[in-house]
C-alpha cells in the first residue's frame, strides 16, 4: 500500500481576503468578473474588519432519525435539512471621517434608508491579501447577503479602544464554493 496522501497546508495568516461585491451577472453560478469585484461599487473589507468581527459564516446540517418501521428493531440516521447563516460584522468606523474618506466608506456603502444593503460576500483564501483579483483565481465561497443597519460603537478596550460599528448579516440564498473569477 502506497503512503497515506498528506496535502500541504493552505496557510491563511496574511492570505485571506472578505470581499463585497453589489452585483454579480451570473448569479446561478456566483462567478463575479474581476470588473465585478474590482468595481467601484465593490469594497474590499479585510483590512476594515476587525479579526473577531470579520464575517464568519456557518453551515449547520441537521442529522434526522429514520422513521422507525414496526418490524425494525434499530434505526438509523440520515441527513436532514442544511441552514447557512451569517452572523455579525464589526468594523473600523470614525464618525469624524470626511464623506467618502477611508474611515467611512463602509459605513456609507452600508448605509441606507430601508435599513439593509444587499449583494454578496466573497471569501478569498490562500493569496497574500494585497495581491489584486485576477480571473482564474478562486473564491472559497460567495455568499449572497442582506445585511443589516450598522450601529456606531467601541471595539477594544482602554488604550486599543477604537471606533468601530457593528451590523448582522444574513445568507440569503444558496452560497457557491470553489468558485472561479471570471475574466
């Protein structure tokens, strides 16, 4: 028997990107174009939100218990239901920043009168983060989002207090993973 297959890690420290994009065309497939991601309407977060902020999405796959026969005197599982959810996200927020300047810009791109903003949150892994989105690179995942008003406060605390804001997101429809940039 050959040795056991043993992968290299895919190391994330300084190599993981979260990414909102407005719109994307393809949306069976969630493959944004890098003029998607790139975009003006797009915002690349990873260096506004703050690390124990940042998006976190889960997956939760119910296990269910098979309807037990009259004869049958064990049961077995099987997979039920799969729910994906968002969560919080906490990010650099000056209330004295400029309109459109950099402390403010994902507050204003999140900032709207019915309350919620939505569009997608792309999970970019294993690239070192400054380096631009090109096509042929892959997505871990692309999440279609709704995300809720932000509420000004504090992250940190004493001397690494800093101004921040805090929203909840939601995974609205089936996220893709694996998903490649188109050109």
């Amino acid at each position: 028997m050959p040795e056991p297959l043993r992968t290299a890690p895919a190391k994330l420290y300084g190599r993981r990107n979260w990414i909102f994009i407005p719109t994307i065309a393809m949306t069976a497939t969630l493959q944004p174009t890098v003029a998607e991601a790139t975009g003006a309407s797009s915002l690349d977060i990873t260096n506004i939100a703050f690390d124990d902020g940042a998006p976190n999405p889960t997956q939760e796959t119910e296990l269910v218990s098979m309807k037990r026969r009259f004869g049958d005197t064990k049961v077995y599982q099987g997979i039920g239901e799969t729910s994906y959810q968002g969560g919080d996200i906490t990010y650099a927020f000056d209330p004295q920043g400029a309109a459109a300047s950099d402390p403010v810009k994902l507050w204003e791109k999140w900032l709207n009168s019915s309350g919620t903003v939505t569009g997608y949150l792309a999970d970019r892994m294993n690239i070192q983060k400054a380096t631009a989105i090109a096509a042929g690179q892959f997505l871990a995942g692309v999440y279609p989002a709704e995300i809720g008003p932000s509420l000004p406060g504090a992250a940190g605390e004493g001397a690494t207090a800093e101004g921040s804001a805090t929203c909840r997101w939601a995974i609205t429809g089936e996220p893709k993973f694996k998903v490649v940039v188109l050109a």
